[in-house]
C-alpha cells in the first residue's frame, strides 16, 4: 500500500473515531421543545428519545382533550428537531461541514 493510501486510510479511521465520540457525547445531552407558551415541554436526548414530558396543570381540559394532545405532539416534534439540529451540529464539527449521505 502506498503512503499516500495509507495515509488516507488513517485519516479515514480518525474522522470515524471522532464521529463516534461527538455522537456519543451528543446522544448524552438533552434538548428542550415546548408548546401552548411553555405549558407543555418536553424533553428529548441527542438520539432522538423523548426522556421527559412535563404538563402544566392549567392546560389539561377534559373538555378539551384535542388541544392537549395538540400541544404534547408539537412540543415533542420541537425537542425531536432541536435533537436533531444538535447532532448535526455536532457532527459538522467533524466534517468541517461536509454532508456526507446517511450519516445522520
């Protein structure tokens, strides 16, 4: 193999290494989204799970349950894009940027 070919190969496996390590200090922190002016929050982590869902009393309205439901799915779909937002930023550090299909 030559030094040039062994060379990128070499830089190949560090760029992975690195991959590895911002996904997983990624997968580790936690992202907020919230709905109805904060009465619905919740929280997911860097992969994308739903670890928490805090619901203010004054929005639950048995009445209403179509609002509430409302407001639980735009408050995940916010944390899941804001999850989604810091991994790719985390992952463009490595990348210097460059969109390398199926990473994400």
């Amino acid at each position: 193999m030559s030094d040039t070919m062994s060379n990128l190969l070499k830089q190949a496996q560090e760029i992975q290494k690195r991959l590895q390590e911002v996904q997983e200090a990624a997968a580790a922190k936690q992202v907020t989204g919230s709905a109805g002016g904060g009465m619905v929050v919740a929280t997911a982590t860097g992969r994308g799970e739903v670890v928490a869902l805090k619901i203010d009393r004054e929005v639950v309205d048995p009445d209403d349950v179509e609002m509430l439901q409302d407001l639980v799915v735009a408050a995940t779909n916010q944390a899941l894009r804001a999850a989604q937002e810091m991994m790719k930023q985390a992952m463009a550090e490595v990348t210097g940027g460059i969109d390398i299909p199926g990473l994400l």
